[in-house]
C-alpha cells in the first residue's frame, strides 16, 4: 500500500513539474524553440535552436540540460538567474516529454 502511495504521488509530483514547466516553457522558450520543441519558428531557425525532440538533445543527462538552462549554450541565453532551482527542474520535465512518443 505504502509503495502504491509513493507511486502515485511521484507520478502527480511529475506531472505537476511538467505543467510548471509548460507555463514557464510558454513564456521564456517557445519564441525559438517552438511549442513542438523542434526549433522550426523563425527565430529559432535563425538563431540555430536545438530540436528538443532530437535523440541528440534527449539522450544528454539532467545534469547537461540543467547547465545548459541555467548557464545558455551559444546563442541560447542563461536563465539560471531568472528561474529558481525548482523552475528548472520543472522546465527539464516539460522537455523530457518531446522525447516521448506523440511529439
């Protein structure tokens, strides 16, 4: 039962991390990125965007994906100033999902 439980809330937990990340994928990310994550929007191919969706960008670790968030990657800007740990973590969730089917 107790094991139940811990599935359950770990999978709300989640799922409440990647609705987070959605709102802030929304307001700081889409410009470029697109919301399919596929970085096909004007400015995203002008600016070189990563594909999100790309086996290339999900096969790197949180760890790669939190540094690149918080600290920018060539054209991409740091967020690590605008957005608490948390954000991030909510923000790594929401892209973890183009890896998945259905994107």
């Amino acid at each position: 039962m107790v094991i139940c439980i811990a599935l359950v809330a770990t999978a709300f937990s989640a799922r409440a991390a990647a609705d987070d990340g959605a709102a802030i994928f929304q307001q700081l990310c889409i410009a470029c990125h697109g919301s399919d994550g596929k970085a096909t929007t004007d400015m995203g191919k002008k600016v070189q965007a990563a594909d999100l969706t790309s086996k290339e960008v999900q096969q790197l670790s949180d760890s790669q994906l939190t540094k690149t968030i918080k600290n920018g990657q060539k054209k991409m800007p740091a967020f690590g100033d605008k957005l608490s740990d948390d954000d991030i973590k909510a923000v790594l969730a929401f892209v973890r999902q183009f890896g998945k089917s259905g994107h």
